[in-house]
C-alpha cells in the first residue's frame, strides 16, 4: 500500500491529506491551526502573513496526519503543494525571509499597476499578459522596490506562497509558469517571462527562480525537512499549482468550457479556455492552467470575491462564536430576498470585479422591527452568492459558458442557501464532489512522479455525492433579490466615483 502526500497552505489554515493510491481515496486528514491564522494589517487595504508560521503549520498539520492514521512515511510516493495565490516572499541569499508576505487580498499596488497598464498601453497588456498588471505580484515587488530599498537591495529570489513550502521542502528556488502567470510575469502571446514589464518596474529577470513543470519531480524531501516533519528523506515533491487551478484540477476540471467554483475565504469562479481571450476592463483574469502545453494552452479565467469565507467568519464572532452550521440553519430560517435586507460582500481589499475599486462592506435596507439574525445571515450568503453571479456575468461576457459548475463539498457550499441561492441567481447546475484542495495537491504529486500517465487519470476515488438545479419558482424570486442587489451596488459604485475618480 502507497499513499501520495497533499499540502494546502492557505490563509486562514494549512491542511495536510493523506490518499492511498490503490483506491484514490482520502484516509486521513488534519487542520492547523485551531483558529484561523491571523492577517496583520498595519494599515487599511494591507494583508500580511509571516511565511515562517505556513511553514510552523505545515510541521504541526503533519504531526496530527501522522498521530491520526498511523502511515508509514517510507511509503509516500509523492508529495503536492497547493497554495494562497498572488502572495510575494522575498528571500535573500542566505535563504532568510527578508520581510512578511504581501498576500493576494493587499491592496496595496493598485496604483502601480493601474499606471502600468495605462504606461504600457490597455491593448498591449491585455493582448501579451491577458490581464492588467493590477494587484498581482509584480506590483506588489514594485510597491517594496519603491517603498522599502534597503529591504529590495537584499532579495536573492522572490516566491509564491507555494514555491516558500517547496523551498524548506527541498532547499531549491523554483516556480512555474502557472505561477509566473499569476503574478503577471509572463508573456502569454510570446510563451515567456514578461520582460517589458519587469523592464518597465525596473525589475531584473534574475530575481525569478528556476522555472519548472507543474508536474514533475521537483526535488526530494532533505533530512532536515524530512526529521522536522517525520517524513522520509529523499521523498519527492512532485507538484505545486495556486490554490484556484488546483481547485479545478481537484474536481477534474481540465478542458475547454469546463468550470469549477469554490468559496473559502475568497470566493473563485474558475473557466477554462484554449483562447487568448481578455476581459478589457481585467474585471476577470486569465493565468495559465495546471495542464497547458506549448502545443495544446490551456487557461483559466478566474473571477474572485475576496470577501467571502470571511464575511461568514466575521458574522461568525459578532454571533458568538456559533458553529457554522448552526448559522446556516439560522439564515436558511429567512425567507428568500432576506426581507429587502442587502449585503454587498466587499471590505477584503481592492476587489478586481470592480476594477479594484477600493469599496467596503455595505448593509443596506436594515429595519428593526423586521430583521433578525436570520436575515442578516442569510443576506450575507445571499450577497455572496451575488457578487459570484455578477463576475459570472462578466465571464459570460468573455466568452466563458457558465452552465454546470464542479465544487468541493465544503466551506459555504456546505449551506443549503448558499447553494440554492447560487443555481437559482446564476441559473447554473451546480455538482459537489468528494474532493478539496489538499487532495488535489495529492492527485497532481501522483501525476507528476509517474504513478498516473496523465492528469485524467488521477481520479480514481472521485465522487460526485450532490447536484442542485434551478428550479422555476425560485428563480422568479431569486432573481428580483438580485435587480436589488444589482441597484445597491450601483448607486454605492456612483457615490464613490463621485467623491474618488476612478483612475484614468
């Protein structure tokens, strides 16, 4: 019996799954920590984490798999890394993490990038990189080489969140291209690094590390690593991918027109197309998929709400701690449309189905003598499920078919509100699976040492356990909820253009 390793590092926690490889099934699981890792915030629209504590709970995440299903470390034949997209780490030449992780929800090189993109022309960017520099990566390196010399003077190598595990994993500095993309350091139109962006930064190529495939073997587990985490040593890692295309490689979503969702912390519609397609206004984004050749691309156009998962942690704290499935309990006691009560889901961040505007959370529509926890819980999931079908609506406009979409079985797609309210609004159809991200990682470690020939056949053990459609009755009345969400959200857009231009 052999088992393949997967690791999720993502914001809030660190999960750790173990599957046997002979049934494709997960056997073991384990969470750390406790309670959600915290997000330092020093000013507002700014999102940290210490690299260091991902990696702290990846050893402890380990130590509980192990103390739970007592598995022989010798006979782990691969392990995968999936993880929290658009992060920066910088290390310096010591392998030293210069200073905390600027994360995807940060927001603060919205400006850099919207010059960027103006600089370099709207064409030229959304044709090469199939996306404005925005938020992502390269502007948050930009936003340190400005504001923090002493600190870019130092750095050897910058990484994703992910390529840092696989660094204390192995002791190699590497990335993919999938992760190139997602920082937009790559050149989709030419298949290499985006040079004229990192000219335009002032950024020398050098500072990107070693470019390796999705799915390969990567490096082997050193002894230190392997006597930290009571591993074997010489183990492989043999995959890593961003938290989102590794999602929809989790629920077998490789080809054109397939789609899979998720709703974590932040909530993600992920496409996938074969087209060199971009949204004008990057309200949506296009990175290169776990699967794409030079000869046969494949990528995912990803829209995200930033404001998911947390807002129901947050609502979670005000309610006193509540379990979360007694809070979906409570909200599915509210009517549909919450009684007139509207959520907009926003204040995680610039939100890039706004045009990285930098909005807030808003609850409109609030009567005493009518609302209850229950309509303010479910006017949460609502307003959610909402700003979800509003990106879908603009993916629609570029082209992506959004008809059935693959999900995990967990997070808020665990809410029987949260998933009527999301078929009936987007009129979709709506699969759940057997499946999450670290098991995902495990499949791809699986695909990338040789036990699967291919990604399609790392699915074994997959299961598809609930589907949700539409019905007509529903729609009716989800639909009028969303022309007021929709009316909310456009009066609070007018009012803040007013008082902030948008940028030009």
């Amino acid at each position: 019996m052999k088992y393949l390793l997967g690791y999720d590092i993502g914001s809030s926690s660190v999960k750790a799954s173990l599957l046997r490889i002979d049934t494709g099934r997960c056997v073991a699981a384990a969470t750390s920590p406790k309670q959600e890792m915290e997000i330092t915030a020093v000013t507002a629209g700014w999102a940290e984490q210490r690299p260091e504590r991902w990696w702290q709970e990846i050893i402890n995440a380990t130590h509980k798999l192990k103390e739970a299903y007592g598995f022989d470390a010798s006979l782990v034949a691969g392990i995968g890394i999936t993880y929290q997209m658009h992060g920066l780490v910088l290390i310096d030449r010591e392998g030293k993490v210069l200073r905390d992780a600027i994360i995807w929800c940060d927001s603060r090189a919205v400006d850099i990038g919207n010059q960027a993109f103006a600089d370099l022309g709207e064409g030229f960017c959304l044709s090469n990189f199939l996306n404005s520099p925005g938020n992502f990566t390269a502007s948050k390196l930009k936003w340190v080489k400005d504001n923090e010399p002493e600190i870019f003077e130092q750095i050897h190598k910058i990484q994703l969140p992910g390529d840092y595990i696989a660094f204390q994993l192995t002791g190699n500095l590497q990335t993919t291209v999938s992760g190139l993309s997602e920082g937009v350091f790559w050149n989709f139109k030419e298949q290499r690094i985006a040079e004229e962006l990192l000219d335009y930064y002032g950024i020398s190529q050098d500072l990107l590390p070693e470019i390796v495939d999705t799915f390969s073997v990567q490096g082997q587990l050193t002894q230190a690593a392997a006597t930290e985490l009571g591993l074997h040593a010489g183990t492989p890692i043999s995959y890593r991918a961003g938290d989102q295309p590794n999602n929809a490689f989790s629920l077998n979503v490789l080809q054109a027109g397939e789609i899979a969702a998720t709703a974590g912390t932040s909530g993600v519609v992920y496409g996938i197309n074969e087209t060199m397609t971009a949204d004008s206004k990057s309200r949506v984004n296009t990175f290169v998929h776990v699967n794409n050749t030079a000869t046969k691309p494949k990528n995912g156009v990803l829209l995200c709400v930033n404001g998911t998962g947390i807002l129901n942690s947050w609502l979670r704290k005000l309610v006193g701690e509540m379990p979360y499935d007694q809070m979906n309990q409570l909200a599915a006691q509210a009517s549909i449309g919450s009684e007139g009560l509207v959520f907009l889901p926003f204040g995680n961040g610039a939100e890039r189905i706004l045009e990285n505007r930098p909005t807030d959370a808003q609850l409109s529509g609030l009567s005493f003598n009518i609302h209850a926890q229950s309509h303010v819980l479910r006017a949460a999931q609502e307003g959610i499920v909402f700003a979800l079908n509003y990106g879908m609506d603009i993916m629609r406009e570029s082209g992506v078919q959004v008809r059935k979409v693959r999900a995990g079985n967990a997070n808020m797609f665990l809410s029987p509100v949260f998933r009527d309210a999301f078929v009936n609004s987007g009129n979709v159809e709506l699969e759940l699976y057997n499946t999450d991200a670290s098991q995902g990682a495990a499949r791809g470690a699986g695909v990338g040492v040789g036990i699967y020939h291919s990604p399609d056949e790392a699915f074994v053990g997959l299961e598809k356990i609930l589907t949700v459609e539409p019905t007509a009755a529903a729609q009716q009345q989800y639909q009028a909820a969303y022309a007021r969400w929709l009316n909310t959200l456009h009066q609070k857009l007018e009012l803040e253009e007013r008082k902030t231009p948008l940028f030009n």
